[in-house]
C-alpha cells in the first residue's frame, strides 16, 4: 500500500529549537547592563507566549509543538542569563579599548587608506551588525581590544590584512 493512502500521526514531529548565540566553552558570557535588560525583557516575553500557549486549547498537537519550542527556548534563555557577568562600561579605561567600548578606526594601509568605522564591543546576545555591535568574541573585537587611542592594529579580514588606527573610544 501507498504511503500515500496512510494517516501519519504529526504530533511525533520533534520541534527544532533555535539555538542561542554561540559562546566559545569557557569564555564568560560577558554582558552590559542594556544587554542584561534586552534578556529579561526577551524572557518576559517568551513567558507570555508560554502562558498564551498553554491556554489555547484549539489544537492538541500545534499547542504541544509550540509548548516543546517555547520551553526549549526558555531553557536557554534562562542558563544564558544564570551565567550573564554584567560589565559596567563606565568602570573602564577611558582611552583604552575594552568590553562596552564604542570604537572608532581609521584605515592606514591596507584596504582603503581614510575609510573610518565605528562599532561597540558587546555580548554575544547583544551583537547586531544592521546596528554596528559586535560580540566581544567577534575577530575584529578581538584585535582592537586592549588597544589605545593613537595606536594602531593589524586586522586579518579573510585573507586581507589592514592597518587601522584607534581614533577614539567611548563608554556609553
């Protein structure tokens, strides 16, 4: 007979949870006070979603699907905010680049020589491209770190090298 012609039971189909941003084993998971806030208000949300889930009582099998996600995803969630270290950018060095940093680079050689970037170091939960954040863990996060303003830091970008030097740094 066909498999066509059979009934298949859906609700033995196991959601897939979207995994979290990925954190190298070992490193800590580094946050700022604004990040921290960003995963409890993701977390409240997530319990909402829960609690309107577990209320709707239309279909069996969707809401049991949707339940499974939702706690995976608050499972997650919930282990990424237990192991969250909260930095204070305002208790760094003010010329230096470190973790909370808004950084500003010029190009000196290599690439375009006078194009100029800027971009805060943040955790991996935080890290947005569209809004110029970059996880601490991130290549070019990790060059620039430790940096002082006025000097300069060799990038690898793919199979490119460039000169860039540190214009400024600031904590926000």
């Amino acid at each position: 007979m066909s498999r066509a012609f059979t009934k298949e039971d859906d609700s033995l189909e196991i959601p897939i949870i979207p995994p979290r941003a990925a954190l190298p084993p070992g490193t800590p998971n580094y946050v700022t006070p604004q990040g921290l806030e960003q995963l409890r208000t993701e977390l409240a949300e997530l319990e909402a979603a829960r609690t309107r889930a577990e209320a709707n009582r239309d279909n069996d099998a969707d809401r049991t699907r949707q339940l499974t996600l939702l706690n995976g995803q608050l499972q997650a969630l919930n282990a990424r905010i237990a192991t969250a270290k909260v930095v204070d950018p305002h208790q760094q060095p003010a010329n230096e680049v470190r973790f909370g940093a808004t950084v500003h680079l010029r190009t000196r050689s290599g690439g375009k020589p006078g194009t100029e970037r800027q971009f805060t170091i943040v955790g991996v939960d935080e890290a947005s491209v569209p809004a110029n954040k970059f996880a601490f863990i991130a290549p070019i996060a990790r060059a620039v770190q430790g940096a002082q303003v006025g000097q300069t830091v060799t990038l690898r970008l793919g199979p490119k090298e460039e000169v860039v030097e540190v214009i400024s740094v600031a904590y926000e």
